[in-house]
C-alpha cells in the first residue's frame, strides 16, 4: 500500500494544528471505486469548517471527543453520527468543530455507492445521512475500527470492500472518470452523451441517479469544479480562471460559483484552507 502524510497546517494562515494521512488505491480494481482513504486528527484552531461541494461522495467514521457535533446542509442541521455520508453535494457543508477532532473516510465514485450500499448516490445528495440506519454493519466496522491506527483503519476498509468490488460496464467506468475528473468542462450535452455511448435521454438519467443532477446541471457542475482547482492551484486572474473553465463571462462565473458555495470566487481564494475546498473560520 502507499501512503502520504502532511501536516494540513503546511499552508501559511491555516492554524489548523491537525495531521493528515492519505492512502491512493493503487491497483485498478479499488480506483473504480474509491478515489482515496484518508484521516484527519488533532487540536483544531478554528471554531467552524465549510466545505464547498467537491464532487465525490465520502463515508466518513467519526472519532472524535466530546459533544455531539453540528453540521449544517441546505439550511439543514444535523449532529454528525459515528459513521455518516456525505453525498455529491451542490451546496457547502457547515461543521461547528470539536475541541479534538478525529475524522476517517473514504471517497468513493458516485456509481460504486448504488453497487455497495444498493442505494443510488442521489438519495445522498445535500444531506447527511447516519449510516447506521442504512446498515448495522457500520456500527460493528466503527467499533473494529475505533482502536486502529491509520494503516491499520486502511487494510480493514480495503478487506472489507474486497468482498465488496462491484464489476462495472466499459460505459459506466468511462462515466467514473468523466464525474471524477476536472477536465470534460467544455463538453455540450450531445457531445457527452456521443463520447459515452449513450442517449441524452439515458445519459440524463444516469447523472441523476449518481449525483442528484441532470446532464445540464453536472456541465456547469464541472466548470465550477475546474474554477475551484485553478483557484486553489494557480494564481491566474479571476477572469482568466472563468475564461479556461469556460465561463461566458465574469458575471456567470460569479453567480454559479456563489450558487454552489455561498460565496464568490474571490473570497473562497482569501479564505482558502490548505485542502482544496476547505475553509476555516472563527479562530478559538
């Protein structure tokens, strides 16, 4: 296995005193699946995460001491259970931080949800759901895990999905990768539908049950997403960043990126966190 540790407080102004670990699955059965394990643990120095929509969908075991925990979603609260989902989210995630903060998940592909937990991913779409109440299962794998280090979390969720692998269609791995990726956001509806050898109809379809949103909306859905990794990656002009993930123009940029987030381009940059998508705020 491979495994990468960084220190999330590596970026100048996140005080975050919080380690960070991350495994990248790397064989092609386990990358059709899941993007990557990670972890986050420690003394956070902010009161408050947002997290904007990211595109992926992540189960996420919560270890952490203390009070419940309070999240936030589409004008929403919820307390944040021993193991929860967070689905492909078109709006940000608010979380009120512990005083010690333990965090383990995984972020899987849209279509491997439905082939895993036979439900599709839109029924997790702007919502977090405990579950527990999906399957006892989750209740028995936080338990195994809870005493584990992280390499150790990493082999039991890897042993667990090996029974698990679901077998995907040339036509739904090609969709994988187009929902995963942060190019293919200079596509029409027709040319994508052409390219993964579908009809619009179906191809319609399909988003909607993996994400939540139709051919029209996971287009726009993209372009905010390659905005979001220039911004957090480069240091390109505002307007270029909206010209190269083809934007009309600034105006457009500016609306859907603050439909998404709740804020404008230019203020996730000042306040951007060293994980991409990740701000903090309300210094403890």
């Amino acid at each position: 296995m491979i495994f990468y540790l960084y220190k999330v407080a590596a970026s100048p102004g996140d005080r975050n005193q919080l380690t960070s670990n991350i495994y990248i699955p790397p064989t092609e059965h386990f990358k059709n699946v899941f993007h990557s394990i990670w972890q986050t643990e420690g003394i956070p120095a902010f009161h408050t995460e947002h997290i904007i929509p990211k595109g992926i969908v992540e189960i996420i075991f919560n270890f952490s001491d203390g009070t419940p925990i309070i999240a936030s979603l589409n004008r929403k609260q919820f307390y944040l259970s021993k193991c929860f989902i967070n689905g492909y989210n078109s709006v940000s995630l608010h979380i009120d931080l512990p005083a010690q903060q333990t965090f383990f998940g995984i972020q899987f592909h849209p279509l491997a949800i439905k082939k895993i937990l036979k439900v599709p991913a839109r029924e997790f779409t702007d919502v977090v759901v405990d579950m527990t109440l999906i399957d006892s299962l989750f209740n028995s794998l936080w338990h195994q895990l809870a005493e584990l280090n992280f390499n150790e979390r990493v082999t039991v969720i890897c042993n667990w999905l090996e029974n698990k692998l679901p077998r995907f269609e040339s036509q739904e791995k090609m969709v994988n990768n187009f929902l995963s990726g942060i190019h293919q956001h200079d596509i029409t509806v027709k040319e994508l539908a052409n390219s993964l050898c579908y009809s619009s109809r179906h191809l319609s379809r399909k988003m909607i049950e993996a994400t939540g949103l139709n051919t029209e909306e996971i287009l726009l859905y993209k372009k905010y997403l390659h905005a979001v990794h220039l911004i957090h990656h480069t240091d390109l002009a505002l307007t270029k960043i909206a010209y190269q993930s083809h934007f009309s123009d600034q105006s457009h940029f500016i609306k859907a990126f603050k439909t998404f987030t709740g804020m404008t381009p230019g203020e996730y940059r000042a306040g951007k966190g060293y994980v991409k998508g990740h701000l903090y705020k309300d210094v403890r």
